[in-house]
C-alpha cells in the first residue's frame, strides 16, 4: 500500500512537472510565431470561418492571435503554479523531517529512560545522545541534521527523562500491585468477618428464640401449678437439692 501511494506521487510530481514544460513552451512558441506572422517572416494561419452564411475574413489571424493570447495568459500562471509546487515539497519535506525526527527522539529518550547517558553538562550530553543516535541500527539512514535536532530534544526533556526512568516506573508499579494485593487481602477479610457476624448472629437468633420457648413453657408449667396447688392446700416451701435430688420439705394439706 505505501508503495503504490509513493508511485502515485511520483507520477503526480511527473505530470506536474510535464504540464509545466509543455505550457511555458507553447506559450513561448506561439508568442514567437505571432510575432514573426505580425512582421511578416512567417504565414497566418488559413482557416475559413462562417457566421450566419457569412463568411469571415482573416478568421486565421485571429484564431491565431486568441491562441497566443490564451497562451500568454497562461504563462502568468506558470510562477503562482510554481510557487504552490515549491510550498507542497516544502511541507512534504517538512513532514518527513519532524516524523524522522520524532523517531529518532523516541529512541534517544527511551535510551535516556533507561539511564544509558551520564554526563551532566549540555555539550557531552547532545554528544553523547548523537553518538547514540549514530549507532543506532534502526536509524542509520537519517542525516546528521535530523540526528542533532533529535539530541538537543532529548538533552532538553532529560529531567523529564529522569522523573519517569523505568527504574522510577518499576518501583511505582511495584508499589501499586503491593497496594492492590494488600486492599484485596483486606476485602477477603471483611467478606470472612461479614459471614461470621451472619453466622453469630443467626446462631443468637436461634438462641433467643429457644429461650424464649423455654420461658414461654416455664410460665404455662406455673399457670398450670398455680391451678392444681389450691386444690391441694397451702404450701409453705418446697425445695430441691441439687446434689441428690430429694426432697426435703413436703408441702401439707390445710386443716
């Protein structure tokens, strides 16, 4: 794909170039002929013309003197045509030196990133950087231009550099998974302690509910004693002992 686009190009650049040529000479050839047709070294055209039945005379003269004179005014097109081509190259070379540029910066501040240049002061450093640049194998093919504006850039951006090493990124990385791992830890634990306070507190519920049974058949058995008891008579104390289980005082019937 990018090969057909740069033939395209070229052949755009061809043709351009082709029309360019062809009207500044028809234009010069046919100013030259008119003239030597007008002094007489050279013949008009002959070309016979009618209008409503009517023939016209000297049709050829001034067929031919509108061609030059289309012609001519052509001509002072050629310089703006000129001058749009010479802006279009620029702006293609333009574009094609800041994309060389900008690849060759990536690679200088990778390289940077990764603690490659030491010198401190501005001259060692672009050298160094250009040096770099030079060596590289992906970038052997850039002029010196490209490769200096590169270095200048990376010397330029080398705190930026500094601040975002990938030894800085690596420890930041590493302390964000640590972060990460511990709040996962921290989740796992509160989903654990939310199953227990479930379990605790359904296990309360269960218990709550057993004693409240339980009182609630301790209050029948008194409802129920408290309607046998008069029948039998008074009772002054009955109670139990709880290592043999007899029973020491009896309740007595009223006489």
């Amino acid at each position: 794909m990018v090969t057909v686009l740069q033939g395209l190009r070229a052949s755009a650049f061809l043709l351009h170039r082709l029309a360019f040529v062809t009207v500044a000479l028809a234009g010069g050839f046919a100013l030259i002929y008119t003239a030597l047709c007008a002094m007489g070294f050279a013949p008009w055209l002959d070309i016979s013309l009618g209008l409503a039945g009517q023939p016209l005379e000297n049709a050829g003269i001034w067929f031919q003197s509108s061609l030059t004179g289309l012609a001519v005014l052509l001509l002072f097109f050629l310089p703006s045509n000129r001058r749009i081509l010479a802006l279009e190259n620029s702006h293609r070379s333009f574009q094609l030196g800041m994309h060389d540029v900008a690849r060759a910066y990536h690679h200088a501040h990778a390289a940077d990133r990764a603690n490659a240049f030491q010198l401190s002061s501005e001259f060692d450093s672009v050298r160094e950087r250009l040096v770099y640049l030079r060596n590289h194998p992906d970038l052997g093919a850039l002029e010196p231009e490209v490769l200096e504006a590169a270095a200048q850039m990376s010397h330029i951006s080398k705190e930026l550099a500094q601040v975002y090493s990938d030894a800085a990124l690596s420890r930041a990385r590493d302390f964000l998974r640590q972060r990460q791992t511990e709040i996962e830890t921290f989740n796992s634990r509160i989903t654990a302690a939310k199953q227990v306070a479930t379990e605790l507190k359904h296990w309360l519920h269960e218990v709550e509910l057993e004693e409240s049974v339980a009182a609630s058949q301790l209050e029948r058995l008194r409802d129920e004693l408290h309607e046998v008891l008069p029948e039998l008579g008074k009772i002054s104390m009955v109670e139990l002992e709880a290592e043999s289980d007899t029973v020491t005082r009896l309740p007595r019937a009223a006489e």
